[in-house]
C-alpha cells in the first residue's frame, strides 16, 4: 500500500467529486493520505465532514500556510489559537504546512518568520511533527528550525526539491524528506541525483495534490491515485522492487506520526 504523505483533498479542486478520487486512490493501492487543512480558511473546514465520509483513512494536518501569515502582524497569537483549535478539532496527527515562501512573498519576510516560529513552538508543545514548506528561503527556514533544537521539533520537509546541501541539513535536524512528482520530471535530472543518495529510512512521497501532478498526468489536476508515478521513480532511483519501496515509505510515515495519541478512537477488542 502507499501513502501519501501531502494533499489537499479539502480545497475547491476536489468539491464536486470527492468519493470518485477516494475511490480511485484505493483502487491505486494508496491506503493513507494526509489532508492538509488550512486552519484559517473557513472553506476548508466546511469540507472536512464529507473528506472523512469519503475517505475514512484520512489524516488530518493543520497550520496558516506562510502565504496566508501576512494577515496576523501584530497579532500572531491569534494565528497559534486558529491553529491549536483546529487541531484539537479534527484530531491533527501533524501540523502543516507551515514555513516560509519567498518566491510568491505574499505576506513580508519578517511576519512569516514570526508566525513559522510560534506554530514550531505549538507543535513542540503538543508534541506533533511538522510538515515544513519552504521556498527560495532555505537559509531563514534551516535557521528557524535549528533555533527550535533538533530533537525537540521533529517533522518533514514537503515537496522537497532541494539540494544535497538542504538534504543534509534536514537530515540532520532528524527531519524526513517528502518527494513530490516532480521527481518525474524530464528536467528534474538534479533532484533525481539527489534522490538516489538520500537514506531509505528518511523517504516519504506525496502528491500535494490537486498541485503538481507527476508524469504522465502532468497538466492535469493532479489528485493521490497518481502517487504511484512517484513511487515507482523513487523505487527506481533506489534500485529496488515498488513493493519494497512502498513498505519502507509506510514504515517511514509510521515512525514520523509516532504512537497514535490515547484521544484516537480504538477498534473494539475481542
Ligand atoms: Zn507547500
Ligand atoms: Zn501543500
């Protein structure tokens, strides 16, 4: 089975045929998916009753994306309570995505940093992993989670499209490494090289879906029945059978999400 450790199964790409994706993930062989839900988009938070009815095995990750943060200068306590509430509320395993954008700049540099900052210290104080994104901002992003102590916030960097350099970095802050489709890419030859050297047991793969959609679907909506394509690239990459690939990812995401929390609902014991 595979797992698809990033999509967005509640934005407005997946409204009108949620159980249709749902199906097809399944049918692909993709058991898990973490949906990524805006804690302060009330649209999202609308879906997520029919993300469930749709796909039981869904987990939820919740945090104000940094091009969101811009709305909460002065205010970035209110930015930890939309977040901590949200988690609370559909049961978070992660909070994600979270970080810093410096390609798009929607909100200034210095109020991201505050707002990345402050949801680490949520997730450390709940004792949750993190699910990172970073974009042209490498430096303040590594910079950010250091301060935090590694060891002390554990997490994953999403579509990680990075360098040898920022792998070794977040490898050594304990970090997992998320492998988008754009590993199968024709011009990705740099990612795949980097790929190829990453240690086995840090591989997570993910669509971040409706975005990204891998080789030979590319152009499309991209949704996680697609997650395979990137599976196979890595399994590739690695010399190794889908099979063995897929098992090592699932033990990989296993250890991430740690111990389900005492709060998860537990199937009756006979
Ligand atoms: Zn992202
Ligand atoms: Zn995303």
């Amino acid at each position: 089975m595979f797992v698809d450790s990033h999509c967005h199964l509640a934005d407005e790409a997946f409204l009108a045929d949620l159980p249709d994706v749902a199906a097809r993930a399944r049918e692909a062989g993709v058991g898990q998916a973490v949906c990524i839900l805006s804690a302060d988009t009330p649209e999202e938070h609308a879906q997520v009753a029919a993300v469930q009815t749709a796909w039981p095995g869904v987990i939820f990750a919740t945090a104000v994306h940094p091009h969101r943060a811009g709305a909460y200068a002065d205010r970035v306590g209110d930015a930890v309570s939309a977040v901590r509430d949200t988690a609370m509320r559909v049961g978070a395993r992660l909070l994600g995505e979270m970080g810093l954008d410096y390609h798009y700049d929607f909100a200034p540099r210095t109020v991201q940093q505050e707002v990345f900052a402050a949801q680490i210290t949520l997730a450390v104080e709940l004792d949750l992993p993190v699910a990172i994104h970073t974009r042209e901002a490498a430096g303040d992003t590594f910079r950010i989670l250091e301060e935090a102590g590694a060891g002390r916030v554990r997490g994953v960097m999403h579509c990680f499209t990075g360098t040898a350099l920022e792998a070794r970095r977040a490898l050594d802050l304990g970090f997992y490494l998320s492998i988008p489709g754009i590993v199968t890419f024709p011009k990705a030859g740099a990612l795949r090289d980097v790929v190829a050297g990453l240690p086995l047991e840090r591989i997570l793969v993910e669509t971040d879906s409706p975005y990204l959609a891998p080789v030979p679907h590319r152009g499309k909506r991209n949704e996680p029945a697609f997650l395979s394509e990137t599976v196979r690239q890595v399994a590739t990459l690695h010399a190794l059978p889908v099979e063995v690939m897929a098992g090592q990812i699932q033990a990989n995401f296993d250890r991430l999400l740690g111990a389900p929390r005492v709060d998860t609902p537990s199937k009756p014991v006979f």
